[in-house]
C-alpha cells in the first residue's frame, strides 16, 4: 500500500472526465527530481523519481535486486522459444506486390515517386526500404549498384521500370539476413508468464508503484524479456498508438527495468523530452520528429531524456492519458478520438549496443482482453 503524503494521485480527487470517484489514479510527477516512496504488501519500498513532467517518466532505482534480474533472464533462456524481430503485415502484403513483379511491381514504386518523374531519388528509396523492408539504415550507393550496376553514379536516380525488374525483395532480404542491424528493429524477444515467487512478485511492485485496480492488472501483458546482441537497437516508436486506443488495445502505461549493464549504448532515449515547443504540438509535428528518429544513429542525436541502463533499475511512464482510460472503461469515447488520448511525447527508442549485449524486461500494463491483445511486433 502507499504511505506518503505527497500528492501523488491526483485523479483520486478529481479527473478531467468528470468520473469522480471512479477516475484512475496518476501518479503525480510534480517536478523534475521529486522523490515519491511506495510500499509493496511484501513491505518492500520502492523510490520513485521524476525524471520528467512532460512526458511523465519516472525512476525506480533499484525495482528488481541483481539476483532477480539474472533469474529473469535464465528464465527467458530456459523457456527457448524466442521471437525474432518482426514484421508486419501490411509490410508482407507490400512484398508480396513487389515480389510478382511487372506492372504490380512498377504500381508500388510509383507510390513512391513523389514528384511523379518515373525515376526514384535516394530520399524517394530510404522512404521505401523504411516503409516496405522496415530497413530504416539505407544506402543509396549499395542499391544503384545492385539496379544500374557498379560503374553508376552512386548517387544517380533509379528509373521505377528498372527498380521494378531487379528482385528488389530478393536484394533487400539478403542486406537484412547478413546485416540484421540495418532494420528498425534488431533483438529477439521471450514471453514469460506470471507464474512463480518472482514473478507474481512484479506485478505486486507495479501495483504498488500505479495502484491501478485489480480489473487492470489482471489484463497485464505477460513479461516481455529482449535482448540486444551488439548493434542491437530499436528505433522511436509509441507502445500505444491511436488505431490502438481507438480498436481498445491500450497499453496504459509501461514498466521496463534493466536487467544487465551495458558496456556501451543501450539508452532507452525520449527525444520528445524537455522541448518547450512541444506544448503547442500536434499528430504532424509529433510525426516529423518519429520520423527524423527512424535511423540507428539519430535515437542519441536529438536530445531529449537518455536513461543509462542500470541493473535493476526501473523505468515507469503513461503512453494514454487518464481521462481516456475512464471514458474507455465507461464506454463513453467517441470514435476516433485516439489521437488525443495518446501521450505523443513517449515516443522512444532503444539505442544501438555499442559494446557488449542488453537484456531488458518490459511489463506493459493493458487494458485489453487477452484475445484482442496485439503481438509484440507492435510495440
């Protein structure tokens, strides 16, 4: 249970939807560097620190002991049946167009072709790889070579009718299963279930830390262990989106602690924080700056709230604000009001591991029933 008097739960006191009493606490962030304490009914305290307001992001120092985390991870190894990053599949669809070839090929490169020249420039390709192969990390000179052939300007546009007759699926598959870094996405995943001392004591800690009601937790995602190899990264992203929140699939908040330390790399960045011009953005401009964070190597050049892994220790933050989990909870949401219920500035990445390997847990708190739950390539 709590035992502060800090005002850590403001929507126990009121809610912007007008729920009263049946509003979902939130934790308050109050400022940056407040230190709030929780008590789990193992008596176990827990430190939370705000790390920022907006987006709110906080610091569990020490969530899990150094003993828990490396049981976690031999859990993960022992259970096997790891994930490979993955693709989805409106992505496959697009291959699958690409790999018939002919008309059905040239009329997805044309989509492309956005000053409608019929050639494809290297801005026109990196937004193909990034939309059709998930592959972010492009280079220009490596495709002309493969299309127009070695002695090509390596910075020359690409005709579509010559794009559309070079197996680009083939050439593309081969750059990802030898350089499997070049994706937006390079880890593998495992899913542990809440069984066990350990694990059901988690749950009990993110309980502690959210107080969210027991209906919520017990929709909690099964534990998501990933582990980075070196060069392993993931690019920004939101672990709720607004199709998401708008079909139900809400991940409330997440829970992530680190399970080793990292040698190099391997920060968990939000480059959406501390940007006062932020206060005035919308979906577009949110959008721009996911994009300009697509690369590997942008995840640490934009700024923002970098945390240094640490073993042990625990990041909290919300994705969805709390008035819209009460709406949802009542079924009182309009349609398509997604877009103002996601908290934009959580955009985040998983920096590239210069040295070494990272192990991470994430515990996603959801409001999905099991069966609509989305796979874990939709993060």
């Amino acid at each position: 249970m709590w035992r502060s008097l800090s005002p850590l739960f403001l929507a126990l006191r009121a809610s912007p939807c007008g729920c009263g009493a049946t509003a979902l606490p939130v934790l308050d962030t109050v400022e940056v560097g407040h230190v709030q304490w929780a008590e789990t009914s193992e008596g176990q305290r827990l430190e939370i620190r705000t790390l920022c307001t907006d987006p709110p992001v906080f610091l569990v120092p020490g969530f899990i002991s150094e003993d828990e985390a490396d049981s976690l991870v031999n859990l993960a190894l022992e259970k096997g049946d790891w994930i490979e990053s993955e693709v989805d599949q409106e992505t496959n669809d697009f291959r699958r167009q690409l790999k018939r070839g002919g008309k059905a090929a040239r009329k997805l490169l044309a989509e492309f072709d956005f000053n409608d020249d019929a050639l494809l420039s290297s801005t026109e390709l990196a937004k193909f790889a990034e939309d059709v192969f998930t592959m972010p990390n492009y280079d220009h000179a490596e495709l002309v070579r493969h299309v127009l052939g070695e002695v090509a300007n390596p910075k020359a546009k690409v005709p579509i009718k010559a794009a559309a007759n070079a197996h680009l699926d083939d050439f593309f598959s081969k750059v990802l299963r030898e350089e499997p870094h070049r994706s937006s996405r390079f880890s593998r995943q495992a899913w542990l279930h809440y069984d066990g001392d350990l694990l059901r004591s988690l749950l009990d800690r993110a309980q502690a830390i959210t107080q969210l009601p027991p209906d919520i937790m017990r929709q909690t995602e099964e534990l998501q262990v990933v582990h980075y190899p070196r060069r392993g990264h993931y690019a920004c992203h939101h672990d709720t989106s607004p199709d998401g929140v708008d079909e139900g699939a809400i991940r409330i908040g997440t829970l992530g602690f680190f399970l080793n330390n990292v040698t190099q790399g391997g920060e968990t960045v939000f480059p959406g924080a501390f940007r006062a011009e932020s206060e005035n953005w919308g979906p577009d401009e949110w959008a721009k700056l996911e994009a300009s964070c697509q690369r590997t190597e942008a995840c640490t050049q934009l700024g923002g709230l970098k945390v240094v892994p640490k073993k042990g220790d625990g990041i909290f933050w919300y994705n969805v604000r709390s008035w819209a989990v009460d709406k949802i909870r009542q079924k009182r949401q309009p349609a398509g009001f997604g877009e103002k219920a996601v908290i934009w500035g959580t955009v985040h990445c998983a920096a590239e591991v210069l040295d070494g390997e990272k192990w991470f847990a994430n515990l996603w708190l959801h409001m999905t029933a099991p069966k609509a739950r989305r796979s874990g390539g939709e993060l």
